[in-house]
C-alpha cells in the first residue's frame, strides 16, 4: 500500500487537537509516524464547574481549532495537497464539543477536496498503544520553537512530531481495558475490525469516580491526577485507614463495573466522620465556612479509595484474561496517567508469562488527534462508511 496522510481532528470533550500522521506499509500492519500535532487543554476552564461545561467547551473548540491546525500543518511541513483523508472524532462525547469538530472537517473537507472518515474515540485509545517514542528525552515546544514545559503551549500541549512512531504490535484476539472520564470497558477483539464489549460500568465511570470523591475531598479538578499524588504519599507515610471501603461488584461472577457505590462509600465514611453533605462541596464540618478534611485525613482517604479501585481493574481484567485466552491485553485511556494502575497492570503481566502487555505513553494516554487519526486508518480500511458523519455522545462500537 502507498503511504497515507491523515489529518486527526479530535474534540470529544476538553481537547482541542489536530494532528497529522502518516500511515505506511502493509495494509494490516502499517506504519504509523507522527509528522504534526498540536493540542490545547481547557482544563483550567473549567475547573471552577468541578468538570467540563458543554457550552464553554464548544466556545473554545471554536476559537481553537483554526489555530491548532495551522501549527500541526507547519509542524509537519506539509502541503494540503498532501493530506488524502481527514479523521474526526464522531463520538463518544459531549456532542455540542463534537460538532464543532465535525462541523470544521466538513469545511477543510469541502474546500481541500478528500474524504472525511467519521472515528470512533474509544477505537483511538485502543490504537494509541501502537506508538512508542523513539527519543529518551523528547520535548514539548512552543510555537517560537524555545523548549517549554508542557503547560505552557497555548494553554496545552503538543506532541513532538519527530519523535513518536509505531514501535509496538498488537497479537490478537486481544482484550482492552478502556478507563477514562467517562468509560470504564473491557473490549474483545479479534482483529482490529472485530470487536465486541465484554464488560462495561453500570452507573459512574472510573475517572468520573475519582472527580466526585476529589471534590468530597476540597481538590481540585481533574481530581484523578491529585488523589493519586495523595494516595502515594500516604504510602510513603505509610498511612491507611482503619475503615475498608467496599469493592464493587468484584465477586459478581461478570466482568461487569461499579463505581458508584465506592464513591458513596467515601461520602458516608466523611458523614460519619462529622463532615456534612448538606453544604457545598468540599464537606465541611459545621456547614458553610466550617472545618475541612484535614490533610492527613486526606491522604487515608484517597490511598483506601485508590487502592478500592486498582483491586477491581485489576481482579476484572484478571477474569477476562482467564476467560478469553488473548494474546495481547491492552489498557487505555485517560486514567491509565495514574502511577498505582500502570504498576499494578505491569504486576498482573507477570502472571502471565505469554501475555503481551500494551498501554500507551502517558502523553497519548489522555484525548489527542494521534490516535484519532490512527483509529481513522483503520475504519477507513476495514469499515469504511460504517460510522455515521453525526455527533453521537454514546457512540458504540461498529
């Protein structure tokens, strides 16, 4: 096959991102490069809602993503005559935030003249697993070229294009572990065309579990990213609670979740600890104003939670590998970033000596255009038109 251009366009949620990867090589086994990528993080934004507010993410999605997409194509140096597909995000997702992004492939399609490929978000956290960075030390840049830190580029990041390409395969049947904001899934795929949901949350995903207890706690959000710097330092502290909180349906004999009941497992523990529900959050002691959680409190807290969850992830996927015999098992998604679950993922690996271990680097693991445009070459080779060009906030598999 001759090489491919895809043009990623990502905007599912608080990401605004644009990348620009090359596929080459055999049909089921391309090569995938980064030549472009940019990114910017609304985080910030949004993080006085305690979460992402649709309307304000629509708003930035509009102001930005003209502006991502000049750096990614400057970045790739590149001309549009060279781009032969664009790859938009279709769903899962808020859907006022994914019809900007489809809305402005329309555009880019219209005037460059090549095809839109409609991508599912969660096919691209299965695909991120591919690349690995081919630089000990890459950096992120800013857009005069002076190295910054990751932060600092236009309110958000941008993946060095020179540096990240495919380095790892997939052997199927495989099985992925999906954990993020707003999913917590076990997929089965017997090839990258082939996929069906094995297990899947009943109420809250995990990410969003982890938010809604980090607000209990006074942090501020994302709350995953603080209860995990919490949680190690209780350790190092060597600091636990005397209280076990539950782990949700672990023995339920499915490889079904839930989050809920462990998120209001902390709010009852906080309860009877003298901290009230009724005020706004954070609890507080004495309503609004009053006492807070104290800090070592806090730590207990976050590592019983933390732990909580790994345990379930951990024994769920434990039961689909049992069951399903894959070759290669997969995590991925936002919440993979957190140090307890890589490592004990990378615990699990070692009990099983043939099992093929993939999660992605933490710079793909959260929402990006690499991955989009990656998922992207894969429905347009194996299932194209399957997808609806329509924004769909619960998107499933095709």
């Amino acid at each position: 096959m001759s090489a491919m251009i895809i043009l990623g366009i990502e905007t599912s949620c608080d990401e605004t991102a644009v990348s620009v990867v090359r596929a080459e090589g055999s049909v089921e086994k391309p090569v995938f490069k980064v030549l472009g990528s940019a990114l910017v993080s609304q985080i910030k934004l949004h993080a006085e809602y305690g979460g992402v507010y649709p309307n304000l993410a629509k708003r930035e999605h509009i102001k930005n993503l003209p502006i991502v997409l000049d750096k990614a194509l400057k970045d790739a140096k590149i001309k549009i005559k060279n781009i032969d597909a664009i790859a938009v995000t279709v769903g899962p997702g808020l859907e006022p935030a994914l019809w900007t992004g489809i809305n402005f492939a329309q555009d880019l399609s219209r005037e460059w003249g090549v095809p839109l490929i409609p991508t599912n978000h969660m096919e691209g956290h299965i695909a991120s697993v591919l690349l690995s960075k081919t630089d000990e030390n890459p950096k992120f840049e800013a857009p005069n070229n002076k190295p910054r830190t990751k932060a600092s580029f236009i309110r958000g990041r941008r993946i060095q294009n020179s540096n990240i390409e495919t380095q790892n395969k997939i052997k199927f049947p495989a099985i992925a572990l999906l954990i993020s904001g707003g999913h917590t899934e076990l997929v089965y795929l017997k090839s990258w065309q082939e996929k069906e949901i094995i297990g899947e949350t009943k109420d809250d995903a995990v990410g969003e579990a982890f938010d809604k207890v980090a607000r209990m706690l006074g942090l501020p959000y994302p709350g995953g990213p603080e209860i995990s710097k919490l949680a190690e330092d209780a350790r190092s502290k060597n600091l636990h609670l005397e209280t076990k909180f539950p782990r949700p349906m672990i023995h339920s004999g499915d490889l079904n979740f839930s989050f809920s009941g462990l998120k209001t497992a902390v709010l009852y523990y906080l309860r009877d600890m003298g901290f009230s529900a009724l005020s706004p959050l954070p609890l507080t002691r004495g309503g609004v104003g009053g006492e807070v959680v104290s800090d070592k409190l806090k730590l207990s807290v976050a590592r019983e939670f933390e732990d909580a969850v790994v345990e379930v992830l951990v024994s769920k996927s434990r039961q689909a590998i049992l069951k399903f015999n894959p070759k290669t098992f997969i995590v991925g998604g936002g919440v993979i970033a957190n140090y307890k679950i890589r490592e004990s993922f990378e615990n699990l690996k070692e009990e099983f000596s043939d099992l093929i271990l993939r999660i992605p680097e933490k710079d793909l693991a959260t929402d990006n255009a690499v991955m989009i445009a990656m998922a992207g070459y894969f429905s347009h080779v194996f299932s194209p038109s399957k997808i609806e060009l329509k924004a769909k906030g619960n998107l499933k598999y095709s």
